[in-house]
C-alpha cells in the first residue's frame, strides 16, 4: 500500500514539474493584432468556389456570398479562445448585416456546436452561418488551417484580403467596423 502511494506521489511529482517546465506564459488567451498575427494579403487572387454543409444539413457554396465581405471564421467548441470569441462574431453579425460570416467549425459531433449554441443565448442572425467540417476539408486541405481560431477577411469579390490567426478580442470595435464597411468591391 505504502509503495502504490510512494509511486502514485513520484508519478504526480513528475507530471507537475513536466508541465510546469513546458508551461509557456508568453502566450495569451487573445493575440493583438499585429503584423506578426494578421496578414494583409494585397487581395490575392479569387479563391475557388466549394461546397461546405450548414448546421441544418443543408449544402451551399462559396460564391452564394459573391458581392458581400465575408469572414470565415474556422473554431471548434473544445476551442477555449474560440467559446470566448463566437458570441463576440454574433454580435458582430447583428451589427453588420451587410456581411457574412461563415463560421466553420471543425468538431466531430454536431450535437456538441447546437449545444454549445444554445447555450451562447444569442439570436442567430441569417448572416452568421454555421458550417460543419468534421473531415477538415475546408480548414486544413483548402486553407491550411491547424491552429484554432483563425479568420480569413474576404472581399466582395472573395479574395482574401486578411488573415487573422488566434483570437481576436475586438471585433465590434469601431476600428473593425470602419475597416469592414470601407472594404469595397475591387474588380479583378
């Protein structure tokens, strides 16, 4: 009895300075934008036009937001910076209906998002679309997504014209809102 406990202790000593010698304090819950994190992308080239599957089962495309700012937000709910900054892109919706945002997640149980939803409290707007991409398809084959959260701002025209990686702690600040009302349509 008295060896179980010995060893159960070294092991819970081990495990606890392990962490704590890998614990990086430097990273914060939401990253700054900066040039570091967000990359302005001189509106590259259109991207190609794909299918993706809405909450509801029902299957829509890319170019259905051709000629509207979109975002596409790719979260998941085991996301800690991404349950805190979903309600805030919601809101952000609500906002700015003149623009989409396409929040893909990547979890593998649908039930998992409706729930985490529900519990949000927030009315959905039309323009918050929520995406399953449980296989990862659009997230790591399309965009090379493997670290949650990160956002792609389009343009109308759908190129991407920003990229944001991690949390984003302001997006209903009015530097935000400015800068997604001034993005126009740039004909290619």
């Amino acid at each position: 009895m008295k060896i179980n406990l010995i060893l159960l202790l070294i092991v819970l000593m081990a495990a606890g300075a392990y962490a704590y010698g890998t614990k990086n304090t430097n990273t914060p819950i939401f990253i700054k934008e900066t040039k570091k994190q967000s990359q302005n992308v001189e509106d590259s080239n259109i991207l190609e036009n794909f299918t993706y599957e809405r909450l509801n089962g029902k299957k829509a495309y890319l170019y259905d937001h051709k000629g509207r700012t979109t975002l596409l937000h790719f979260w998941a709910t085991w996301c800690a910076p991404c349950l805190i900054e979903l309600p805030q892109l919601v809101d952000l919706a609500t906002l700015q209906p003149n623009i989409d945002i396409l929040a893909i997640s990547t979890d593998q149980n649908i039930d998992q998002i409706s729930r985490f939803i529900t519990k949000t409290r927030k009315v959905i707007p039309k323009n918050f679309i929520l995406i399953t991409d449980a296989k990862n398809e659009i997230a790591q084959d399309r965009f090379q997504t493997v670290r949650l959260p990160e956002t792609f701002i389009l343009t109308p025209a759908l190129s991407i014209h920003e990229k944001i990686i991690g949390a984003h702690e302001e997006w209903t600040s009015p530097t935000m809102l400015e800068k997604l009302n001034t993005l126009s349509y740039k004909p290619e």
